[in-house]
C-alpha cells in the first residue's frame, strides 16, 4: 500500500509529466508535420497487421 506522501507524489509527478508532454508536443508541431508526414499509415497498417494476427489466432484454435 501506498503513503500518503508517495500518492500525492505520484499524481504530481503525472500531471507535471502530462503538461511538460503536451508542451514539447506543441513546440515541435512544424517539425511533426514537416518530417511526419503520412505517418498515419503506418501506424494504421501496423494495426491492421496485428488485426490479422488475431483473427487467424482465432480461426485455428
């Protein structure tokens, strides 16, 4: 079990980490849309990719 002590820690320690992410995401939006362009494809193939791994799972077992 957690302390009191240690779970407020925690939560701050989460939100500052949140809000920190969310800045740096923000700085670097030009860059993300410069050198990142069409990423999204990716990432929808991936999932797709993993998609099909788990429908044959399912089929043979």
């Amino acid at each position: 079990m957690l302390t009191n002590g240690q779970l407020i820690f925690g939560i701050l320690f989460a939100i500052a980490f949140a809000i920190i992410l969310i800045y740096t995401y923000r700085k670097d939006l030009k860059l993300h849309k410069k050198f990142y362009k069409g990423s999204i494809w990716i990432l929808i193939a991936f999932i797709a990719f993993i998609l099909m791994i788990l429908a044959v799972k399912y089929l043979f077992t």
